[in-house]
C-alpha cells in the first residue's frame, strides 16, 4: 500500500501514538499519501456521551492544527490528507455539517457504526439476526450514500448480521449496487483482518465481486503498529483474488492549503 486515508488518533479514546509517529511510520516503509480520518466529533443531545468511541467537538481544533503542522515538517516527503470518518445520522447530519464546515476538512468516510443516531439506535457491530436491524443498516447507509459527501464506504459490512444469508444478500446488493451505479469504492478494511474481526465477510465480498464495484484497501489503523503489516495486507490481496475485485488506487482529495 503506498496510499491510506484510514487512520486514528488519540483523541478518539482508542487509539494510540502521535500522529508525528504514524507520518514517520508511512514515510518509512515508503507511503506517498496519508490521511487522518478521525472519528468525527458529533452535535449530540445535551447530557448524552460518545466518550471513548469519538473526539468531542471542542477537540476539532487542535486536530486541525496539529496537521497543519505535519505538512509544515513532512509535507516535502509525503502527502498528508486532513478528514474525518463520519456516520450519517439523519437528526444530526445538516447540524454536523454546518459544524465541520468551520475547518478544512478535506474528505469524509461513511462509517456507519450505528443505525439512527446512535443514542436512539443500534451497534451495527453486535450480532443480530433481526431482519429490520439489517435493513435499517442498508437504508441509513444507502442515504449517507446519497448525500454525495463521502469519497468511500468503510467496512460496508461491518453490519453483523447471522441469521439467512439469503436475506443478507439481498439487502447487501442494495448497497452494491447503489455504490456501483454512483462509482462510491467499498473499502476491504485491513484492521478487521487484523484483528479477526466479522468483517471481511466472504459472503459480502462474493457479491462485490459479482457486482463489479470499485474497491479500495483502508488500514483503519489505530495504532502505529497498524501502518506496516504485511501479512494482513496480502491476506488482503488474497481476498481480492479469491473474488475477482476491481481494486482501485484510493480516490484521493484535494489539500486545502
């Protein structure tokens, strides 16, 4: 991989290293571009915590700053991308935006980690084998979709769902092919390989390939050990074999100066 715009920092309370650490990292095993793409901050209801799952909104600032200040030391060995990975939460979205449009964010990545707005909602990442949870997951993604503000879908199939794989499929190939005929790439996500997580999941995947969809590899990493991982990423490319996918070179944004 010499492109990622998948990555954490610190501030979304599960993560680790300096971001200094990560540009040093990607420069070393001779990455071109990096981007941050922190757990976005969110306009929640009054009295509700997001602690430990995203930065707060006071934090945005000091994210912004801080790579400002990498280009200024890094910029002449590698290009580094300012965004966040953001959810569509539908009470929350237009506010969201009318916030981040205060800093130069420079790209979004749909996460769709919850369905709602979170605090009214479900973890997408907890098994269920509720048939209107899955498709409550599609829609909401197909809609953050629609709003054109996002340049890919991560782990699209985050969504844990074990009941009939033939439901699963149908409602998954509503996201393909909306992601197919509006050219949005599905990330293959290298931290659920990693981490043995239940995505990627073969059966998602199985259907990209039939579909055609553009993909992308994204390391989401957390941690500075995350960035040079050989092994996960050929398991990677072994996925994207197996499958016949239409792997892509990550889209990748303009620097705001």
């Amino acid at each position: 991989m010499k492109i990622n715009l998948h990555a954490h920092t610190v501030r979304c309370g599960h993560a680790s290293g300096t971001e200094q650490e990560f540009i040093e990292e990607a420069i070393r095993i001779g990455m071109t571009d990096f981007g941050f793409s922190d757990h976005t901050p969110m306009p929640f209801p009054e009295g509700y915590s997001s602690s430990g799952m995203r930065m707060e909104l006071d934090q945005m600032d000091d994210y912004a700053d801080t790579i400002r200040g990498l280009r200024k030391k890094y910029g002449d060995k590698i290009n580094i991308y300012f965004g966040v990975e953001a959810e569509y939460y539908p009470d929350l979205f237009s506010k969201y935006m009318d916030f981040i449009s205060d800093y130069p964010v420079e790209y979004m990545i749909l996460g769709q980690h919850c369905t709602n707005n979170q605090y009214d909602g479900v973890w997408a990442g907890a098994e269920t084998d509720n048939t209107e949870t899955l498709r409550k997951y599609v829609d909401q993604v197909i809609e953050g979709l629609k709003t054109g503000k996002f340049i890919y879908l991560a782990h699209p199939d985050l969504i844990n769902y074990i009941g009939d794989e033939k439901v699963y499929l149908n409602e998954m190939s509503r996201i393909c092919g909306y992601a197919y005929d509006h050219h949005v790439p599905l990330e293959i996500n290298l931290l659920g390989i990693g981490d043995g997580r239940n995505y990627p999941n073969p059966s998602f995947w199985k259907l990209v390939g039939e579909t055609g969809n553009d993909v992308v590899l994204g390391l989401d990493a957390h941690h500075v050990h995350m960035i040079d991982v050989p092994e996960t990423e050929k398991m990677a490319m072994e996925i994207v074999k197996k499958y016949n996918l239409n792997l892509i070179p990550t889209p990748l944004p303009e620097i705001i100066p």
